[in-house]
C-alpha cells in the first residue's frame, strides 16, 4: 500500500466514525490499522492474540499449576509495538522480532509503523 493509499484509508476510517457520531483522531486512525495489520497476521495464521502468540512461540512461563502463561515483560513490550508506542530495539525487542520472524509475522512492511530490519549486533 503506498504512502497515499495509507493516508486515504486512515482519513476513511475517521470519516467512517464520524458517521457513527464517534471522535477519531487521524493519530488513531493510523494506530488502529497498525494494530489492525498485526492482530490480523496473528488470527488468521494462527487463531491467537498477543499471549497466545508469545505462548506458540515459546516465551512464557508456568504457573504452579503447570499452565503456561506469557512472558508479562514481553507482552507489554510487544502490546506497546501493537499500539504503535515501540520499535522492538534492545534485547527484548530483537526476542519478539525473532519469534514474528519464526512464526510468519510481517513487522517490516507494516502500514505507518514499519520496523527496519535490525542489526543484531547493533541491538
């Protein structure tokens, strides 16, 4: 999608709410297609949200009860990316950019908050 068509559909998504007699920013609207890009990538390839997501791609821990449960540091590190609020740099940033990367989840074409690709031994 290019940087036009990026601008149309946020600008549709704001007039779309404004029909509905809700406030949606432009900012918002930008967000909530990022959000909407990856959220998607996670359901449709394989029915989870972001813990499921950490949990498939073995960031979690277990509870005393032997359930696992998501890695709680890295799933709001990787909501905040989500959100549009994080670029996934540092050590744990660079651990969910290798889990997308396993499991098929396109970070670096996302629409507004694509991720350049990381140098590993910069990170």
């Amino acid at each position: 999608m290019s940087p036009r068509e990026q601008m149309l559909k946020a600008i549709e998504l704001v007039e779309q709410a404004g029909k509905r007699g809700e406030v949606l920013t432009l900012d918002h609207a930008i967000r909530k297609l990022h959000a909407e890009y990856i959220r998607r990538q996670l359901n449709n390839k394989y029915g989870v949200k972001s813990s499921g997501f950490l949990i498939l791609s073995g960031l979690y821990s277990k509870d005393e009860d032997g359930w696992k449960k998501a890695d709680k540091a890295l799933l709001r590190i990787f909501d905040n990316f989500i959100a549009g609020e994080n670029k996934l740099t540092g050590e744990s940033g660079v651990k969910l950019r290798e889990a997308m990367d396993k499991m098929g989840i396109d970070y670096l074409h996302c629409p507004f908050f694509p991720l350049q690709p990381l140098d590993i031994d910069a990170a």
